[in-house]
C-alpha cells in the first residue's frame, strides 16, 4: 500500500502531542516523530492495511520513544541533567510499623472512569508526573503508559528487575501523594 507525505501530516500533532507526553520535552518528540514518519515512508511496504494509519504510526512512534529513552538514561551528558532519585523515606510516613496504610490511608476514588475523561484530571496527572525525578518517570511511563514488560524495560534500560521495581514503587507513592492533594484535595 502506497504512503504518500499528504497521509502522513495531518496525523503529526497527534503523534507530537503523544510523544511530548511520553518524553516530556519538545525537541526530543519532534525529533521522535520525525523519525517515524521517515521510517513510514522509507519502509511503506510494512503497512498492510491490517490496522489504520494512525494505529501503524503509533505503534513505530512507540518504539522511537522508547530508543529516545534509552540514549537519555545512557548517556551522562543527558543524565546529568536528570534530577536525583528520591529516596523511599518520604513515603514511610504513610504506613504503620507493619508496612499497612497508617491513619493516612488513601481515600476511596467514588467515580475513577469520570476522572479519566475529565481533561483537568490528566493536566493534574501531568504536572504530577513532572515532579518525580526525570529516570522514574520514565520507567513509570514505560510501564504504565506504553505497557511495556518489566523484563523489556529492564533490557531497554539496562537496569535490574529490583530497581526497576523500586522505581515503579517511587512513581506510584509520588503519584498517589500528588494526586491525593492537587486533584482530590486532599492534605496530609
């Protein structure tokens, strides 16, 4: 099936805007997505109409996310401007001396598929998932966002499955806290 530039543009803010998402810097998913739709275009032959366009895009966009994380997590240069990992310490407030929830446990969500539609939700997510450090939002995003296995990301990153969880646990405890006080209202 034959792919001509004019398929391509109008699908590339939505391929932008996904890979900023992921990535969270605008010259990093620009250049993600140029990379897709050149690939698109070098290889049309491996479009088989099976999905839709955009579906086939997305898929390749995936895994040029995917190659951008890794240079950042490999290279020091890049790293260097990653922000520190938190230490788990911050959340151990939350539990009780058996590792339960403590008196702050985490209120009950009485309508998450509203929140999930609602825009203001996923600005409050956005901002939250700016503030972890730079290495465990991506692992979180790798995860959660791009459903990547454990062991995948573990290769991807070269990094262990124990740390690959550590950082996952990071994410969610970051996530919850944040959440719980900039979308539910919650102060703890």
């Amino acid at each position: 099936m034959a792919i001509r530039i004019e398929d391509l543009e109008p699908l590339r803010d939505y391929l932008y805007r996904f890979a900023l998402f992921q990535l969270q810097h605008s010259s990093s998913a620009e250049d993600a997505v140029q990379e897709t739709l050149l690939a698109a275009l070098e290889k049309p032959d491996s479009f088989n109409g099976q999905s839709s366009l955009k579906t086939w895009l997305t898929s390749i966009l995936k895994f040029k996310i995917i190659d951008t994380q890794r240079r950042i997590y490999r290279d020091p240069l890049l790293l260097a401007a990653v922000d520190g990992e938190e230490d788990n310490s911050d959340f151990d407030v939350l539990f009780n001396k058996t590792g339960h929830w403590g008196s702050d446990a985490p209120r009950r969500w009485e309508k998450p598929e509203a929140s999930l539609e609602d825009k203001q939700f996923w600005a409050a997510y956005t901002r939250c998932s700016q503030l972890m450090p730079k290495r465990t939002a991506m692992v979180f995003a790798m995860r959660e966002e791009l459903g990547l296995e454990i062991e995948h990301i573990c290769q991807q990153l070269e990094i262990t499955a124990t740390n690959c969880s550590a950082m996952l646990y990071r994410a969610r405890m970051s996530l919850r806290l944040c959440l719980d006080k900039n979308w539910f209202g919650n102060t703890p």
